[in-house]
C-alpha cells in the first residue's frame, strides 16, 4: 500500500511541479540554452515519482532523495552534455556509419528515420534506461540492507510488472490512453496517475516479497 500511494502522490506531484515550472517561464530557463531542453520535463517528473516511492517505502529522507537524484540527474546530466556539446553525438553517429547495414535496417525499421534521428533516439533510449532501472536497482538494494542482491532484484521485476500490467490494461482499454489531455493543466492524466500507481505498487511487492523470502531464510 505504501509503494502505491508513493507512486500515486509522485504521478501527481511530478506532474504539478512540471506544469507550474513552465508555467513560470521555464521555457527559457529550464529549457534554454543552459538546461536540459526538452529533457527537463521527463527528468523532473521521474525524480519525483521514484523519489516519492522511495521516500513511502522506506520513510527516510535519504531514499527520497536517492529515487529522485537518480533519476532527476541521471535524465538531466547526460542530456545537458549531449544537447549543448556535439562532440559525443558527433562520435556515436560515427561509430554508427561503421555499420552501414545494421545502422540501415534500424533507420527504416523506424519510419525511414535520418543518421541524426537514430542517433538521437538511441541516446535517449539509453540515458533514460541506464537512470530508470539503476535507480529502481539502488533503491531495492537500499530497502533490503541485509540481501542487497535480492532487494534490487526484487525491485527491478516487481517495476517491470507494473510496466507489464499497464501494457495489459492499455492493450484491453486501448482508449485509456487515447483521450485527450491538455498538457498544460494542473489536472494530471489518468494514464500518468495509473502509470504512477502501478509503478510504486509494483517495486513495494517486490521489495516486500524481498524481505519475506530474507527473513525466511535467516529461520532455516
């Protein structure tokens, strides 16, 4: 329960700082010419969430603030780097045109998608990766002091069936998602909330389960 009302609370908190910030002019400052540009939103928003899971299930301050740095700079910092200095584009872009073949086939199993939009997308997929699970890995590692192995394992499958459960229902209620939503509102979406809920709801039973499977074995 406390994993699903942290998720729930952080679905919606993320969303309120994110609106209000941009609302206040982050346009410029959050998303300038010294922010993480269009990162900033995602970043803000996963920190909060996963910071609010952390801060439920453990009642610390310190996993708070581990679920929200680590994804809040885990998003943010390599963003920052990868939008203002080419250098890094510049050479994984390279290190793609070595595979031509490969680098082809992946352009047009995406739309027909440029060297410069795959290049993109791929960094992306691997910033915001890399934060996600190794911030679900930290906090189940730190929930579960006495197996940290089996906490942030346990962390990382109950998160991945939150996200399974939501492909679920979203695969049976497909317009749970397809509605529309003004982005700017106060009001979070339902699917933002849900995503939220069941995101929190899953790595609190993974950890839970971590404990009960720890303290079974410290009987035996």
């Amino acid at each position: 329960m406390r994993g699903l009302a942290g998720g729930f609370v952080g679905a919606a908190l993320g969303h309120l700082f994110v609106t209000w910030c941009l609302r206040a002019g982050g346009e410029f400052w959050l998303k300038g010419p010294y922010g993480p540009g269009q990162f900033f939103g995602i970043s803000a928003y996963l920190g909060l969430l996963y910071g609010c899971i952390g801060l439920a299930l453990a009642g610390s301050a310190g996993a708070g603030l581990l679920g929200f740095l680590g994804n809040f700079l885990g998003v943010a910092l390599p963003m920052i780097v990868l939008t203002h200095d080419p250098r890094p584009m510049g050479a994984f872009m390279g290190l793609l045109a070595h595979f031509p073949a490969f680098t082809t086939r992946l352009m047009q199993s995406m739309g027909g998608m440029n060297l410069v939009g795959l290049a993109w997308t791929l960094a992306v997929i691997a910033v915001y990766t890399i934060a996600n699970w190794g911030t679900t890995l930290a906090l189940g590692a730190l929930l579960c002091p006495r197996r940290r192995w089996l906490g942030a394992g346990a962390a990382v499958l109950g998160s991945f069936s939150g996200y399974l459960a939501l492909k679920t229902f979203l695969s049976i209620v497909p317009s749970y998602s397809q509605g529309h939503w003004d982005p700017r509102s106060f009001v979070p979406s339902p699917l933002d909330l849900l995503t939220g809920l069941l995101i929190g709801a899953g790595i609190g039973a993974g950890v839970f389960l971590a404990e009960g499977l720890d303290r079974k074995a410290s009987h035996v």
